[in-house]
C-alpha cells in the first residue's frame, strides 16, 4: 500500500478504490467537523480540496517555481497580506 501511494501519489489505486476518492471523504468530514464548531477553522482546510481535485502536490508546485526562476520561487515563499 505505501509504496503504490508514494509511486503513483493521489492517482494510486489500494485495494480498489481510488485514494483521492479516500482524501476527498476525509476533507468532507473533517470540514463539517470543523464548520461545527463554528470557530471558522473550516477555512484552513479549504486549500487542501483544490489540491485533491486538481491532484496538486506542495512539491509539485515547489518545482514548478523553482523551474521559473529564483524570484518566483522566493515570492511563493514569502508570507504577505495577500496569500494569508
């Protein structure tokens, strides 16, 4: 099971059913879990939904960056008012 995760990341396939289908029921439970406490903590895990639909990994969007050059790379790095 790891290593079909780690070979084939949110398109692996284990015991028949698709991880992003997994991923996507864990965001949906954690969400309404979170949307019940109403503390708005809900928005913190909103990213992470584009990432599952998208199958967009962190480290993919790292190099990404890193192949446009060496200041788009530090301004995705940098925290500002806009990306908060």
């Amino acid at each position: 099971m790891r290593e079909e995760g780690y070979t084939h990341g949110i398109n692996a396939i284990i015991e028949n059913i698709h991880l992003k289908n997994i991923l996507t029921d864990l965001y949906h439970i954690s969400h309404q879990g979170l949307k019940k406490r109403k503390q708005n903590e809900e928005k913190i895990i909103e990213p992470l939904l584009t990432r599952i639909e998208n199958k967009i990994h962190p480290s993919d969007i790292t190099i990404k960056k890193l192949k446009q050059g060496k200041q788009s790379f530090l301004n995705y790095l940098t925290i500002t008012s806009k990306n908060i």
